[in-house]
C-alpha cells in the first residue's frame, strides 16, 4: 500500500485547516478528519450523516452530481440547498486516476476558504489517493480467486502455492494487519466486489457445511410453555439466559494450520450446497476493529439472514487459516446461540470456541442422549439456563419467568433422566456442553 487513508485525509484537513471527509465514488465514507469541537458548524446535518450511516442520502448524492464532479479534474463549488438536505455551502477534491474518478474528498466551505495554492496542494494528495484506490480496487478485483483457494486449498503444497499467490497479489499489504470475516449463509455462489466494502482487501465464497440456524437444537426448540417455539422465540430463548452475554476478554489463537479439506472450515468434513462469504479486512490496529465490523454490518443486512464472525486480527497472511476457522466458529455460535449476534467476534464466543473445534459426535452421550429428545426440550432449556447462570437458583428462575420450586422439580427430573449429579462439578460440565454442542 502506498499509505493510509485516514492519514491523507488528515494531511488534507492539516493542509486547509478544515476537516475533510472522503467518499469513494458511490458515496459511501471511508475516512474523515477530527472537527474542533467548539465547532459545531463543521458538523451539519450532510457531513454526520455520512459519519453515521457511512453513506449520503439520493437527494444529496443528485445535487452534487449536478455540478460535474464525476467530470471535474479540480475543486468544485457547491453551494448549499436546503431542499435537497445540504445547508452548508461545499467544495469537491475530486479524487482520479488516469482519468477515471474514484472518490470526492469533501470540504466544508467559509469565506474566505482555503487559497488556490492550498487547493492545488490538497489535489496533489488527492492523487495519492486516487492510485492507493486504483490498487485497493485492482487487488479487489483479482484476489478472489487467490483467497479462496487458500480457504479452500487442501494440505500441503496445494496451500503452500495458494498462499504464496496471495501474498504475490497482495504486494507489501500482505504483511499488514488483516482480520477475516465470515457472513453465513450466503445465498449466491457468487462474491460481491471488493471495491464495494470500504477496507476490503478480498472477498470470496466458500462451501458452507452447517444448518442455518439453532431452531434444530432441542433446548432451542420450546418457548418455556411446553409449546414449540416459532422462528419468532429464537431470540427470546437465547436472551432468557444472563450467562449469554459476550465476554471481555480476548484468548490466544488457535494453531495457525491449514484447514482440513475445501468443504471444511472448522476442520469437520461433509458438504453442502450452502455458501459463506469470506472478507479478508485491513486493520489500522489489533483493538479497533471498526472496519471489519462495518463490513460484517453491512453484508449480513446484505445476506438477509445471514449472520457475521470476525476472527482474531493476526499481521501477515501466515495465519489465514486459523483466521478463516475462526471467524466461521463464530458465525456458526451466532446461528446456534442468536443473542451472542448478529455479529460475534471469536474471543467473544466463550464455550463455542472450544465446541466449534471438535470434530461432531456420530451419537449424544448416552447420559444426556433422553435430555436432549424433542420430548424434553423444556428440560433441557431448563437445564441449560441453570448452567447458563452458574448454578444460581434465583437468577434461573428469574430468567426462566418461574418458581423457584418450579425450577428444583425440574431439575430432580433431569437428575433422574440423565442419572448426572447436578451437585457435580464433573457432572454438570458434561451436561452444559452436551446442551450447547447441540446448537450446533
């Protein structure tokens, strides 16, 4: 890479001593300089929605395109129209390379603005600009078929070749920080662009082994009245129970091994006719992961249905596979426990970090096998919020919306249905991620 947005954007904002902001060509944000914040004038109602939405309305987009600036090789003078929604006066930096536009940088506009000699400076960096896009969006358009083979590639030399092709493609920002996003499921067999995800480096999909969602898992399955629960229950059952909430910290990653067989994220084998989409993400920095977030936003409004896991942030492309493993763990807990998501990052998944690692058993265990029957899924829901809340009596049953004495017959059940000791620690161990095993 050549640089960084945020750090031209900035270079502009320091240039003309106004905050900038730059879109690429579909208005949709990716940097913005700091404003003063006695300044309440450099926040009008245009600039902090594309802040906060990341995008401009059709109105705003209709009223500047009606200046040329898709035509422009130099600053543009927009003055305000409240109709359309902009009550500030504005001045467009088109952003080109080799005669093709590629963004805007926006500026606010005061009498008497910046000098010419300060524009014509701004639209030096504009060019610097222009070229790392024109190399973001070349990357986006050829990576693909290098990403997914290394997802996809088997063991070996297979991975080994599919690897060192990415990092060909990916010049010198195949050692910078990246992390990886996994949108499942994913309807299409085909990728969007890359050039279509701000910080996307590539986009690809892949087989998608798993069911779509936790309405299969028994404790999943009743609604607390003894009656099935509809798609409509899903998320008041994971929200029943206080142990399902993200946790703070942030473990180590998993062995940086390449994946077991193209069908196989996770390392369990078997196929499907479902897909995930795979983003790989450029990061600035390991604890800001707003960039993978806002991907992972808005493709999984994309997918409909879909849900998103974000791997562990690793600097170079060495460890891709365990990244793809874990970003696919993650999506797969969003489906099997719908209060951790939409989206999960994988430290923050707690035991299905473990779970989603372990090849699927051919049988339950014997003991909890009659548990987890459609018969007793208000058992094991039961069962699963006691554990869910460390064993607390009242805060189960508060969760549950029962007595007390409610809940202890219930349990006295499940002790003799599974002839487990709930006083146990052993017991109750292999009980909880029998439960939550079957999530997924």
């Amino acid at each position: 890479m050549k640089g960084d947005y945020q750090e031209l954007v900035d270079e502009i904002s320091g240039l003309l001593g106004v905050p900038a902001t730059l879109e690429n060509r579909d208005f949709e944000l990716i940097a913005f300089g700091a404003h003063d914040s006695d300044d309440d004038s450099a926040m009008d109602p245009v600039r902090t929605r594309s802040i906060l939405t990341r995008k401009s309305t059709p109105a705003v987009r209709s009223w500047f395109e009606g200046f040329g600036i898709t035509r422009a090789t130099g600053p543009v003078r927009i003055p305000a129209a409240p109709e359309a929604g902009v009550f500030r006066d504005r001045i467009c930096l088109p952003v080109r390379h080799r005669g093709i536009v590629l963004g805007y940088v926006w500026l606010l506009d005061a009498r008497p603005g910046p000098t010419a000699e300060q524009l014509t400076s701004a639209m030096q960096v504009t060019d610097r600009i222009g070229a790392l896009l024109a190399d973001e969006e070349r990357a986006g358009t050829d990576l693909s078929r290098e990403f997914r083979a290394v997802l996809t590639a088997e063991r070996g030399w297979q991975y080994d070749m599919a690897l060192a092709a990415l990092r060909t493609a990916l010049g010198p920002a195949a050692d910078g920080l990246h992390t990886v996003v996994c949108v499942a499921p994913w309807a299409s067999r085909d990728a969007p662009s890359a050039r279509a995800v701000v910080g996307a480096s590539a986009l690809c999909t892949v087989p998608w082994p798993w069911p779509a969602g936790a309405a299969h898992s028994p404790a999943a399955s009743s609604s607390g009245t003894g009656t099935p629960a509809g798609p409509g229950d899903r998320g008041r059952v994971a929200a029943a129970s206080p142990g399902r909430t993200r946790k703070g910290g942030r473990g180590g990653p998993k062995p940086e091994e390449p994946p077991r067989a193209a069908t196989d994220p996770a390392g369990d084998g078997g196929g499907t006719d479902g897909h995930a989409l795979a983003v790989l993400v450029r990061l600035r920095a390991a604890d800001v992961l707003a960039p993978a977030l806002t991907a992972a936003g808005r493709l999984s409004e994309a997918a409909g249905s879909g849900v998103a896991g974000i791997a562990l942030p690793r600097r170079g492309t060495g460890g891709l596979a365990a990244s793809w493993r874990e970003a696919a763990s993650a999506a797969r807990a969003v489906l099997a426990e719908p209060g951790l998501g939409p989206i999960a990052d994988w430290a923050s998944i707690g035991p299905y970090r473990l779970l989603t690692s372990l090849p699927p058993a051919p049988a339950p265990d014997p003991a909890t096998a009659a548990l987890l029957a459609p018969a007793n899924a208000e058992l094991a829901r039961t069962t699963e919020v006691f554990l869910d809340c460390a064993g607390q009596a009242g805060r189960a049953a508060s969760a549950l919306g029962i007595h007390r004495q409610t809940l202890y017959y219930r349990l006295t059940r499940v002790e003799r249905l599974t002839g487990l000791d709930l006083d146990d620690g052993e017991d109750r161990l292999l009980l909880h991620m029998a439960l939550k095993a079957a999530r997924l």
